[in-house]
C-alpha cells in the first residue's frame, strides 16, 4: 500500500515536471538575468538561451509539427472510417475487398520516403551546424573532466580551475564569445548536459569530445550528467553562469587571486596541510596538489558543494566534511573523522578562500 502511494507520488511529480517543463517552453517564461538572480530552475530545452540549443528548438519544432500531423490526419481517417462504416442492423454484406492497387501501393511508399527525407535533411544540416570541428581564434577553451561525481572544469589560457560551476561570457551583437568544451573522464562515461545551452555530449574515458556553446542570456542555468555512472550519477549536477562579458573578466581576474592567508584561521589551514586532504584537493599556495577531488582554491565562490548536493553555506560545509556520505550516500570523499574543534577550525579556514 505503501509502495503503491509513493510510485503514484513520483509519478505526478515527473508528470508535473514534464507539463511545467512544456508550458515554461511555450511561454518562454523562466529566465534570469544577472549571474545572482534566481536560477531557472527547469532547465527546459523550449527556452533555450545558447546558439546550438536554437537549432535543436528548431529542429524540434519541425519533428513535432510532422509528427503531429501524421498523428491528426490518420486519427482523423481511422475515426471517419469507423463511424462511416460501422456495422449497420439487418446489412451483413461483405465489404468490398481491394487486391493489387498501384495507386494505393505507391502513395504509401513515396509519402512515408519523402517525409523521413525531410526529417533526415533536415537533422543532418543541424547535426551538422552543431559539430564543433576545429576552435575558432576568438573563442574561450575550457577543459572539462567527469569524475565520480563531480565536473572538474579548467581553463587552460586563463589559469583557472573550478568545479561544478561553469562561468562563460554571453555573446553580445558584434562581439562573439563562443565557448569551445574540451569533454573528458577520469573514470567511467558520464554526459554533459546544460539543455538551455546545447545538446548531450558523452564524455568518454581515453577519448577528447569537442562541443560549443554560445549563450545571449545572462543567468544561472541548470545541467546534469545525463550518462548512468553509478550511486550518485543523480547528484552529479552542473550549473552553468552566464556573464555579462565584463563581469566574466572580472570573476576570471578573481579566480587568479591565490587563496587568502587570514592570521585568525591558520590553524585550520595547519590542520588542512596535515590530513589526508591534501591527496585529493588542491589549494593553490598550500602544499595541497590533489586532483582526485576539486580544487578548493577559491571554494566560497561556488553556490553549491558535493556537485550541487547541498547549498554552499558554513553549516553545511561543516557537515559535509564530517560525513560526506550525509549529503551524498557512496561519495568517494572519506569521512574525515576529525575532533569537533579541529573541524571547526578547518571549516573556518576553507570560509576563507573566496
Ligand atoms: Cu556522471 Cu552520470
């Protein structure tokens, strides 16, 4: 009984989901419009706001409209047919039986040919517009990698690295700024997916995928890995910040800042140098180099932490490093098992590094 609730629970809630999904499309409502404004918070392929995520609107328009149209007039035959047809009282003739019509024969074989011609032109010249081969002079390189579960994002040409969070500049009219993704695994296949930016791209191990994206809106905007890539493949979550282009030289220029060294929290940086943290993360200035995990070097400018599990506030940072397992059942961070104080400190020096 139980059970039963719960399934129907879910089921309205992913039908809920789908409908909002639709009607913010058709409406185009939803966007914001600073890199602080709410996010959208149904990442809808209806509203996109990035050049390639266009063409697939486009596309899919058309699919549908077809689609739809096929679905209209054989619905509307089939019932015409019933009703004209149906049987009558006291007539128990045999309806007339048609063999070996040409004209019926060609026109179901042309018709469907010359429809899926259309469909196929049609995906092939966006298919086409889409595949990034070579990145141009002008356009930002970022370098992103799927790991269980989180997306280290780097910056190869501006020194940057962060995760989770990706900033790009908008375009604006005669001043391009396309982002050109390097997509790469340190482990199993997971796929990068910001629907209001672009379609999925699999990010395969030992493979180098290349996509683009080319944002007009500003705002924060929601992704997912969109592969299976175990336990917590659900809460490997992505979000995109598009800036204006002069508030994104501003956070590039505040990313390469070194991390602050504040007198009151040194012991919480000592206790950071002196634990197993230093295997996974990366702190530049400190003598923490991991890459297993994410760079922290600037980790109170991200709004999330475990890849979008939880709000980035000090409570829950706090708790995480006490049991990551809290927010994200099977991460593979440890529990770090440290003493309340020592955890104190160490979570009021990482709330220093903005
Ligand atoms: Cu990574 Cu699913």
């Amino acid at each position: 009984m139980q059970r039963t609730s719960e399934a129907r629970a879910h089921l309205t809630g992913a039908l809920w989901i789908m409908l909002s999904a639709v009607a913010a499309g058709a409406s185009g409502i939803g966007h914001a419009n600073a890199a602080d404004a709410p996010v959208d918070a149904i990442p809808s392929t209806f509203a996109p706001v990035s050049a390639p995520a266009e063409s697939i609107r486009s596309l899919s328009f058309l699919v549908i409209g077809i689609s739809g149209g096929i679905f209209v007039v054989v619905t509307a035959v089939l019932f015409y047919c019933v009703w004209r047809f149906r049987a009558r009282p006291g007539d128990d003739r045999e309806p007339p039986q048609v063999y070996g019509s040409n004209q019926i024969e060609w026109s179901w074989t042309i018709v469907p040919i010359l429809i899926v011609l259309v469909l196929f032109l049609a995906t092939a010249r966006t298919i086409n517009e889409l595949q990034a081969s070579e990145v141009p002079p002008e356009a930002l390189r970022v370098t992103i990698v799927g790991h269980q579960w989180w997306w280290e994002i780097r910056y190869p040409d501006l020194g940057v690295v962060t995760a989770n969070e990706l900033h790009l500049p908008a375009s604006r009219d005669g001043a391009r700024r396309p982002t050109y993704l390097h997509l790469e695994s340190a482990d199993v296949i997971h796929s990068f997916w910001i629907p209001q930016l672009s379609g999925k791209t699999d990010v395969v191990p030992n493979r180098r995928n290349l996509m683009w994206v080319e944002p007009h809106t500003t705002g924060t905007f929601l992704g997912q890995c969109a592969e299976y890539c175990g336990t917590q493949h659900a809460k490997m979550l992505l979000r995109a910040i598009v800036h204006e282009p002069g508030e994104f030289d501003a956070w590039v220029a505040a990313q390469k800042q070194p991390a602050t060294v504040v007198g009151a929290v040194a012991d919480g940086r000592a206790i950071f140098q002196s634990t197993a943290c230093i295997n996974c993360h990366t702190v530049e200035g400190t003598n923490a180099n991991g890459r297993f995990g994410p760079d922290l070097t600037h980790l109170m400018s991200r709004t999330t932490i475990g890849s979008g599990a939880a709000p980035n506030t000090p409570e829950n940072l706090r708790a995480w490093i006490a049991s990551p397992d809290h927010f994200k059942p099977g991460a593979l961070m440890p529990a770090m098992q440290l003493a309340d104080t020592d955890l104190d400190k160490l979570t009021a020096w990482l709330l220093t590094l903005k």
